[in-house]
C-alpha cells in the first residue's frame, strides 16, 4: 500500500472530534469568544481533563498549577491553548492498537514531549509548539498499525516499535515511515504548518537543503527517548549521539543530556493522560 492510499484508506486517519472542529472555528475568528472557547473545551470532561494534564506537564513554569480552562486560556494564550487541545484530541483519538503498548506509547511520546519543549527553548523555537509536536510526533505508526496490521506485526518480530532504528526499517519495506504518514495525519487535523513540517522532516531534519529547527528538535528529543526505551548507558549515549543534527542546531552533547535524569513520565501521569 502506497503512503497515498494508507492515508486516503477509510477508518484508518480517525476525524476531527465534533468538539475540536467548532473549537478550530472558534479559534479562525478574527475575534474569537474566549468565553464560547472555554465552554466548548469544557463540554467534553475528558478532553478538558487531558488539556490541564498537558498544560501542567508542559512544564510553562507557572508559579502555581493550572485547575481550569479558562485559567490556562489566561495564561497560556490561544495559540498554546489550541496546540494542547487538539493534542489532547489526539490521544483520545486513539484508543487499542494492535502490536503497540498504549501506556508506553504515550508514555514514551510524553518524554519526547518534555524534552523537545526543553531542547526547542535552547535554540530559540516555540516551546509549546515543541512539546506538541513532541507529543504527537509518532503518532503516524499508529495509523500504519491501523491500515497495515499484518506487515507492521511481522516488522515488529525484527525492530520494536519504538526502536532506534524504526524508520529505516519502516522506509526499507514501504518506502515511507511513521513521519511522513504523522505529517499526513496532523495536515488532516489541521495543525499548523510548522508542526507539520517537523513531523515530516523529523528523521532526516538537514537533507534535501530543507532547514527545520523543529524537526531537528523532534530528532533528538526522539533519538533519546527512544535510548531510554532501548536501556542505553552513559557510554552508548555517548557513542551513538547524533551529533551531525545537534551541530546543525547549534546543541553539543553536554546541552543536550544536562537534565540527566530527567523527569521521565510516571506510569500514573500515563494513566491520567490516557
């Protein structure tokens, strides 16, 4: 199946929530209604419920925890409000996957999340965009599990899902990987066009002469999330970093591992995410 007609495959790329689509209208305005915002995203419990989720684990450094909507449309703005709501969409979007682990999919997907937000503000990129795009960014391997299950599940018999070396093997069999169809997927959803970009250029940020800082981010938050996934030690950190992005962006090994350790997603923020 070609990456066209994965895409285009019914049931496979889940709709826009009726609630996040009149939430993106509201949000188009030239004047949009904080107060309509609020009471769309509060219509739906469980979406407000993952939105505060994300707000305060995004790690804003707010003096005090964010407890509701309309407190974080104060704080936060529309544009971060909007990323995190339709972020939050798409975890509920997706409920069981054949072949993948939900709570270490997210839970995998949160850590990218924290250390692109960390990783975005050192080099001068919206950091809430950063986390979104962080949260969302392996979001494609879901579809591909959806639309492909019979080749992905042998596929997962030779690289994890969550493996290092994921994309290549996905690219060697298909042509294409879980970026391009997460690309497909947030174009879908209407995310905005840099986050898009970085979704699709994420594995291979600097070939072809295309320069996204965003997806250069994606790149490393990814590599070590997924070292973490794989058990690296400090000397396989080391050795397999991917200094040639890191250069690119302007990020030496020590910037990038500082937070050592960081604060890796618990097994309970899973549980409230999902």
């Amino acid at each position: 199946m070609t990456l066209k007609e994965l895409l285009a495959c019914d049931g496979v790329l889940p709709s826009i929530p009726k609630i996040i689509a009149l939430l993106l209208n509201e949000l188009d305005r030239a004047e949009p209604d904080l107060r309509k915002i609020s009471q769309l995203i509060n219509t739906d419990p469980v979406l407000a419920t993952r939105l505060l989720r994300l707000a305060n684990s995004a790690q804003f450094q707010f003096s005090s925890k964010i407890s509701s909507v309309s407190e974080a449309l104060a704080l936060m703005g529309l544009d971060q409000v909007r990323s995190l709501a339709t972020a939050a969409a798409v975890v509920g979007a997706f409920k069981t996957i054949p072949g993948i682990d939900m709570h270490q999919f997210w839970g995998y997907s949160m850590n990218v999340a924290k250390l692109s937000r960390m990783l975005g503000g050192m080099v001068r990129q919206n950091q809430s965009a950063a986390f979104t795009a962080g949260l969302i960014h392996a979001t494609g391997e879901l579809v591909m599990h959806l639309g492909l299950p019979t080749e992905l599940a042998a596929l997962n018999q030779q690289v994890p899902p969550l493996g290092l070396k994921r994309a290549a093997a996905e690219r060697k069999l298909l042509g294409y990987c879980y970026a391009d169809v997460g690309a497909g997927f947030a174009r879908n959803w209407q995310f905005p066009q840099p986050i898009v970009d970085a979704l699709e250029h994420q594995c291979s940020p600097f070939e072809n002469n295309v320069y996204e800082p965003m997806a250069g981010v994606l790149h490393l938050a990814a590599w070590r999330a997924r070292a973490k996934e794989a058990n690296y030690d400090e000397q396989d950190l080391t050795v397999n970093f991917p200094d040639v992005v890191a250069l690119a962006l302007g990020i030496d090994i020590d910037m990038a591992l500082q937070q050592e350790p960081i604060d890796w997603t618990s097994k309970a923020e899973v549980a409230v995410l999902i």
